[in-house]
C-alpha cells in the first residue's frame, strides 16, 4: 500500500514539473532563441565570454560572427585552467564535476564540464521527461511501487586539485536526487565499485529477490548481466525472475544488434523499450512514443543546436544552420552550446531528421570513422595511433587494414575484428594483437574501461588478409587513385563482410593459379 502510494506521489509530481518543459519544447525554435540568450548573458563576464565581447551579441548572426567552431583541443586549455579551481572561466563560478570519456585525437581522455546547471537543466531533466513520456503512454504504471536498475560504465571517481572525474554515470549517481535514489537498486557503494567482475556479482546478490520494474544504462552492459541472471536463476526468461518488469530505458550504443537477444530475455509486449541519447555533453533525445522509430530532440534541456551538412563538412571551417533550416533525411553534424560552457562545440556525432513535427532524429554516426559498439568510442586516431606502436615494436609495417565489431552473442563478450594487409607481417600475430590491445588502452579510456576482465570486450581479432585484397576492392568499386581510401574503422559488419568475402574469392583464384 505504501509503495503505491508513493508510486501515484512521484508520478503527479513528474507530470507537473514536466509540464512547462513540454510546453518549451512544443515551440522549439522560439525556444531555442531563448536558451541561446540566456547563456549568453550568464556567461557575459567569463573568461571566454570576455574575450568573445558577449556583450556585444544579440542575436544568432551575431553569435556566429564572435565565436568560431571549436573541438575539444581548443577549449582544453580553459578546462584544465578550470579542474585546478580556476573561476567564471567558460562558465559562471567554479565547476567541481568533469565526464570524463574517450574519442579525441588530442589526448586519451576528455574531461566534460558539468557545473550545476548541466546537472539539473540537462541530465536530470531529459531523466524526469523520459520518465513523465513513459507515464503518458502508460497511465497505468506502476514503475515506483519496485525499484530502477541502474547499470553505468566505468565509475572510479578522480580527484583533481579542486575537482573530481569519472564516468557521468558516477556523477549522476553522485549527485541523485533523494526521490530517485529510494527507489533506484543497487546501492550506491555497489553502483560505484570499479571492478566489473566483483560489481555484476554484487549486484545480483542486491536485486536478485527485488522487485525490480525497470532497467537504465547501457544495453550492451547489459546482457552480461542478464546472461548471469539466466546462469543463476536457472530461469528461461527474466519476466521469472522479476516479473513486474515493465521498462527498459537504454542509450550510449547502436541497439539493433542486440535487439533480438532482449528480447528473448523479456518475452511478449509487458517490457517497453525506450532509447535515450544521453551523452557526457549533454542529454539531447529520447523516443517519446515507442510506435515511432526516431528520438525526440529536447530543445529545452540546455543545449542550442547548430547544424551542418554533412555533405558541406569541413570541420571547423563549416558553415552552420539552426533547428528552422534542417530538411528530412539529410545526415548533420551536430554542434552544441551548453550551460556546461561547450560553445559552438563540434559534438562529433551526426543526426538526420526523421520528422520536422515534432523534430525527431535518428543518431546515425560519427563525423569520422568510428568503432561504438559497446561504448568504448574508438576513432580512427586510436587505431593509427595503437597500431604504429605496435608495429614498432614487433619491427613490422601495415599496407591497409579495416576493423569493425563483432557483436556479443548468448554469453560470449563482443570484440573488434580486424583485417590487416601486412607489408612486413609480425613474426609472431598473437604477441602482436596482445600488444596492439594494450596501446589501444593506454590511448583510450573507455576502451580499457570495456576490456576489463574480457567481460563486454575480449581482446582484438586479426586476421592477415591476402596481398593485394584492399587494392582490388578499390579497384572493384572504381575507387583506384585520387583521395579515395579504405575505411579504417566501420561501426557495423556489412563492409567487413565484403571484404572477407573477396578475400576468400581471392585466396581461392591465388590456389588455382599455383596448382596451374
């Protein structure tokens, strides 16, 4: 009875809060002005803002003529300036929390500023609206009267002079709310532990008799906990272990491989499943009715949203557009002003619009060539990088390579399949790939994160392809010469496929022609 009526409390309370943010967001271009002023008068007497004359911009046009595009290696040198204490830097007073993730060619990690604002007016609003939209399609719910699962990535907190890091997932928990962290399971010391094996295990002896009604985290995260659940349980399905299930809110990876094995896992319609795009920058969608296939773009949770096309991309040379010039189907880059203090900040990733009213997008990819299939965000940079290292030390040379995921199936953990076309080849392939996966950790945080214990992530599969094979698929694809170049990183199998398919082609023609 008790839980009941808290469940009835907290979702009157969600629908009330939520109310003027849906207003905002039903009018997203007047809504869009607005935020993009606001930040720009709270930041006026910044550093950045100072040296930017923001007291000087009124509008849109005036903004993109007094700041430029920016990466993270161009505001780098103002957040270190703001983890050693440093104030009113690109955002009013002293920031104390920093993301910390993965995916920049400017160094292994990025720190993320998430002052107060970001805390509350992005994630933790995108959280109460994901929430108030599930309770809209299901007046009947009854989520609070059992617990959240909450599973995030990597959570060891640093600390840094006057400042302290970690995975926003850590932060989040850090910083919860006193109503959802009630009703949320694990624990936070639980929720917190850094070691992957020992955390799964605690975890299943917190929540394994409780009852559970949601999940919140990252899907590929996961099934390795489900797969446990099933190898404990002796159960066929999780809806016997807990069978009061009703949502499972993911985001942070592609979701479609990994579709199917959830839903075997929870059987029938009881469970909706709701995709979220939440990142360290910021909190930017959410399916708001699970009939339809995009996200909906919050344009009310501390963001403005810059656009360019991805067929005029040229980084920070590019010219952008607002959310009233964006067509169907085109792909964008997405670039972002946040009350975190990212300013014209080239995000990385691309979008395309699936629907104009309301504006609903797909996340289609990464300005460059990515691996993000279990949240370890590795770019192209990452794999020259790690693979040159290599190299060096196994005193071998690389011709072409390609490498993309290879998606976890039942209880086997995923990992990353490349081809390479050695010039020189390793004497020995295995004492190479175990090296080739230690640099990839010591450049990329998130990556190593995935790697512990081989429990989402197993170590690298290489294969040495024939002579020759990345020169005839140019050649077959009428791709030869000019700036035309073999994908380095894929995201998805269906460009890995091909090229295992000519290379079998290949070293087929290569044994008839010697037997000749």
């Amino acid at each position: 009875m008790f839980y009941s009526l808290v469940n009835k409390i907290l979702q009157s309370t969600l629908r009330i809060y939520v109310e003027r943010l849906f207003d905002l967001n039903e009018r997203p271009i007047q809504t869009q002005e607005e935020i993009l002023l606001d930040f720009i008068a709270k930041a006026k007497n910044t550093a950045f803002g100072r040296l930017h004359h923001f007291d000087s911009i009124h509008d849109y046009k005036d903004y993109v003529s007094k700041v430029p595009l920016h990466e993270y290696g161009d505001l780098k040198p103002y957040i270190n300036q703001m983890r050693h204490g440093d104030k009113d830097i690109l955002w009013p007073g002293k920031v104390e929390w920093y993301a910390k993730s993965s995916g920049t060619s400017s160094g292994v990690s990025k720190f993320i500023p998430v002052p107060k604002e970001s805390l509350e007016g992005a994630h933790m609003n995108g959280g109460k609206i994901e929430l108030a939209l599930y309770f809209n399609h299901n007046p009947d719910s009854k989520l609070f009267e059992g617990l959240g699962l909450r599973l995030g990535g990597s959570t060891d907190l640093e600390s840094h002079g006057k400042s302290h890091s970690g995975d926003l997932s850590a932060i989040l928990i850090q910083n919860m709310p006193m109503w959802a962290e009630f009703r949320s399971a694990p624990s936070n010391n639980t929720a917190l532990m850094s070691n992957w094996e020992q955390k799964i295990d605690t975890i299943l002896d917190e929540v394994i008799s409780q009852n559970i009604t949601s999940f919140w985290g990252v899907s590929s995260w996961f099934l390795v906990l489900f797969n446990k659940v099933i190898e404990r349980t002796g159960a066929s399905n999780l809806l016997e272990v807990w069978p009061n299930l009703e949502l499972f809110a993911h985001g942070g990876v592609n979701f479609a491989p990994y579709k199917e094995q959830f839903k075997a896992l929870m059987p029938g319609d009881q469970v909706t499943f709701m995709e979220n795009y939440n990142a360290s920058e910021g909190f930017f969608a959410v399916q708001d009715n699970p009939d339809f296939d995009g996200l909906l773009l919050l344009t009310c949770c501390g963001t403005f949203y810059e656009f360019i096309p991805m067929d005029e991309f040229q980084g920070k040379d590019s010219q952008t557009i607002t959310l009233g010039d964006v067509q169907l189907n085109r792909e964008y880059a997405v670039v972002i002003s946040t009350n975190g203090g990212l300013w014209r900040y080239l995000l990385g990733d691309t979008i395309r619009f699936v629907s104009l009213k309301p504006f609903r997008i797909k996340v289609s990819g990464r300005t460059t060539h990515f691996i993000n299939a279990f949240g370890e965000e590795v770019i192209v940079s990452n794999a020259e990088e790690a693979l040159s290292k290599a190299c060096t030390i196994h005193k071998c040379s690389v011709r072409d390579f390609h490498a993309a995921p290879v998606f976890m199936q039942s209880k086997k953990s995923g990992a990353h399949q490349w081809l390479i076309e050695f010039e020189k080849a390793p004497k020995n392939l295995n004492l190479f790939s175990s090296d080739l996966d230690i640099m990839l950790q010591q450049l990329n945080s998130d990556y190593a994160a995935k790697r512990k214990g081989d429990i989402v992530l197993g170590p690298p599969q290489i294969s040495q392809v024939n002579s020759g094979l990345f020169h005839t698929w140019l050649k077959n694809k009428n791709k030869l010469g000019g700036q035309n170049k073999i994908p380095r990183l894929s995201n998805e199998r269906i460009l890995i496929t091909e090229f295992m398919e000519l290379n079998e082609a290949l070293h087929i023609a290569q044994e008839r022609q010697s037997k000749d």
